[in-house]
C-alpha cells in the first residue's frame, strides 16, 4: 500500500480518528485477522456468521497499526458509519494517486481465478504484479487488491464477479482498468440473473468501462461474448481456436491430461505445453497471452512462463497421484460448463491408464428453473462420453435422463460418507473426479480420498 497518515485515511473515509494523526500506514489491508501484516490496516467487517470487532485483539496482537470500525473501541482506529463504504473510498483514492498503474480487469463465466494465476505467471517474470490472492471477486476483494499496490506496482490483475446486473459496473468505477477480459458467457448463477442474456449484460458493463484508448479482450467460445467487441471505441483483440482469432491455439494435443499447442499471436508462434490439467485451460491461457500481447510482453516470455506455470489456487483440477489410482480434485466449484470440461479430462486420463472413471458429482447452485435438466444433461453426457461410474452425491438430478439399460453405472449416495465407501471397489488405473459447487465442501471427499489411497507420488500437481 502506498504510506499514508492515519489523520489522512479518516479525511478520505469520512471517519472520526482515535489514533495519533501521524500514525504512519505503511502495509497492505484485511478484514481477516490472520493475514494483518505490521504497519497495516485491519477492517472490523461485521458477517452473517461473525464480527470483525471481536477479532480485533488478534488484529493488534499481530502488528495492526490500526483499524476501521463502526463502533468505538479501545484499540487505534477510525469509526465509520459503513466500514465496506469506508473500504471502498480508500481504494478509489489510492486507484486515483496511482496514475502509472495499469489494470487488467477479468470477468467470466468461468476460468477467471486461472486465468489470473496465468497472467501474474507471465507478468511477475519482469514487472511488479499484484493480483488477488485466491478468488477475491467481489466489493472487497477487488478494493483489498488495489490497497496492496505500491507506487512501484506497474500491474494490477483483478477478478470481477456479478450475482446481478451493476455489480461489475461498480467494481469497475473502483479499479478503472484499461484492459478488460471476457472469458465467457455461461450458465453459471443463471438462477440469479434468469437468462444468459442478462449476464452478458453484465460481463458487458467491465467493456463499456474502458477508456477510449483501452483494450477490450474476448474470448470467441460464444457468441455473447464475441459481440461485446461490436461497436467498442478502442482496440479490441479476440483469442480462442477459430483461425479469424488474433491470439489462437493451433494444432492442439492433449498429452497425459495436458495441452500441448502452438500459440499464434500478432508477435508471432510459440510452441506452449500447458502443466495445467485439462483442454479446458486453454483459453484461460489464451485471454493470458491475449493480455500479455497487448503488454509487449515477448513472445517466448509468454510461452515460457506458461509452460512453467503451476496451479496456484486450490481445489481446481489438481492432481493426486495416490497409490494405484488417480484423483483429480475440482471441488471448488461447479457449473454445466465447467462439469463438461472437467469430465472430458476424467476421459482422457483413464484412457490413457486403462483403468475405469469415477466421476463423483455434487449439485451444481444457482441454476434456477432449469437446474433439473441441467444436471440431467451432465450425466447423458457422461455416459456418451463412456464414463464408466457416475456417483451422485446428494444430487439424484444427474440421473434423470439415464434409462434402466444406461452403459455408464449410477451410484446414488445420500451423503459423501457413502460416497467414500465406494472405495473398496477401486482397481489400480481407476481415475477419480471430484466436483460440485463450492457450498457442497466435496474438497473433504477429496482429502478422504487422498488420505485413504497415499501414494508415494502424491501430489503431483
């Protein structure tokens, strides 16, 4: 964070000071006292489940320098009315002070935590990069990013999610990015927004935000999103497979579960092999590159640190090498999108073992009306796919459509304790996936299953 007095931190938030005016903030913000770094600053937010207030001894006790509160307490800090409010007008006032920063906002469907991960890779090799630590999305993630930023900082990734229309719209008016990524428009939170039109709408307000000389990236695996670009003042540039794409993924293989391609870009063609699981993280690795391009970023740069990247954030398709099977774990969340992808790569890697997939599937949220076709349209899938076991967990929806003569074999479980209990019938070469939205916590299955099956190699990603 750039240095500022506590005198002029309550001028900019409109809070009453309780602290020392030349009380020096020098650290980066939270509102989780175990992340409070000496010299910064804690915000006391008040949850549905708990209040930051009561965590404020644990804040100082860490070296908090001082906090934002809405009620009066015996610790340095400043009261405010609204402490989210106050979050807000602080990190419009350092986006502001930072004139030589740059900020490259991503929203999408989904893929936009990878993608992230994918970019700071590139960025990072030779420039000061801040991005969100995890999938800090929302009205405080995206500010808590930008405090983090330092006068030095020359990028700033954020992520920028919606649950309804404006929600984007007032995360841009904090960040004022000058590149803006589209992943994709999907059916994710379709039970929310109530139609895909609506959220294209939405991902469509971080493009109408840019600046006239800014950069609108688009991702060309829909048509929603492709459209965003008709009319844009400015550049736009658009990446996925299609030969008209500026930044394309040519002659695409998947080896061992891992794509292997040649990167097109206006800079020219680089050979890339992904370390990330899965077809579907190519265009997460393209809206990077696209990104990067646009930055003058060289071209084996790119390659390179794409080819070097790990996964970053947990639960997404990460790979246990456990002792005669394999376990994929994609448990942090879930929509028909995402679920296709990820059974598509549960295929591939028990073809390439020859043993047999077991795809354990929680509910997918925030379908609406359609969530009962929804999921039943992932398990024809799977069964056309040759998925060998479908095992529903707590979600009998994925079953709906799968005849008494179905080839792929139906495990309902009521629980993931039954769930687990399918592990006796494992035969060395079996691939596992585990998936569901993020509220079905199937990242505990994941590490019954991990701690069951140890193998020597785990994990390997």
């Amino acid at each position: 964070m750039i240095t500022l007095f506590a005198s002029e931190i309550a001028e900019i938030v409109g809070g009453e000071l309780h602290a020392p005016a030349n009380l020096t903030i020098t650290e980066s913000s939270t509102f989780d006292s175990r992340d409070v770094l000496p010299g910064g600053i804690f915000f006391a937010l008040k949850g549905e489940h708990a209040d930051g207030h009561d965590f404020l001894a644990d804040a100082f006790a860490r070296g908090c320098a001082i906090a934002i509160v809405s009620h009066a307490v015996n610790y340095p800090s400043i009261n405010v009315p609204d402490v989210v409010v106050a979050l807000t007008k602080l990190a419009i006032h350092v986006r502001k002070e930072l004139k030589n920063l740059t900020v490259i906002g991503i929203t999408g469907s989904q893929g936009k935590t990878t993608t992230k991960d994918l970019l700071q890779a590139i960025l990072s090799i030779h420039h000061e990069t801040i991005a969100p630590l995890g999938s800090l999305n929302n009205e405080l993630g995206v500010p808590l990013t930008l405090l983090r930023c330092t006068r030095s900082t020359e990028y700033c990734i954020v992520e920028m999610g919606a649950r309804h229309k404006g929600d984007i719209a007032a995360l841009t008016a904090v960040a004022q990015p000058k590149i803006g990524v589209v992943l994709t428009v999907g059916n994710a939170h379709v039970g929310e927004f109530g139609s895909r039109e609506i959220i294209a709408a939405s991902k469509f307000e971080l493009i109408e935000s840019l600046p006239s000389d800014g950069t609108a990236i688009l991702g060309s695996y829909d048509s929603f999103t492709a459209a965003m670009g008709a009319g844009k003042v400015g550049h736009v540039l658009s990446f996925g497979e299609l030969p008209t794409d500026q930044v394309r993924a040519a002659d695409v293989e998947i080896r061992e579960g891992r794509a292997h391609f040649d990167l097109v870009t206006p800079l020219g063609r680089e050979a890339v092999a992904l370390r990330l699981v899965g077809a579907s993280a190519i265009p997460n690795a393209l809206g990077a590159a696209a990104v990067a391009s646009v930055l003058e970023i060289p071209l084996d740069v790119i390659a390179g640190a794409l080819s070097t990247a790990e996964v970053v954030s947990k639960w997404r398709m990460q790979i246990h090498e456990l002792s005669n099977i394999l376990l994929i774990n994609d448990a942090y969340n879930a929509n028909p999108e995402s679920m296709s992808a990820a059974l598509r790569t549960l295929s591939l890697f028990a073809q390439e073992r020859g043993g047999q997939s077991w795809a354990f599937l929680g509910k997918m949220h925030e379908l609406g009306e359609s969530s009962a076709q929804l999921h039943a349209e992932i398990g024809t899938l799977a069964q056309v796919m040759g998925i060998d076991h479908l095992v529903c967990i707590g979600a009998p929806e994925y079953a709906g459509a799968l005849g008494a003569d179905s080839s792929i074999v139906v495990h309902q479980c009521r629980d993931q304790v039954q769930a687990q209990e399918l592990g006796e019938h494992f035969a060395p070469g079996d691939v596992l996936l585990v998936k569901a939205s993020r509220s079905e916590g199937l990242e505990k299955l994941a590490a019954l299953f991990v701690e069951s099956y140890q193998g020597e190699g785990e994990p390997e990603q």
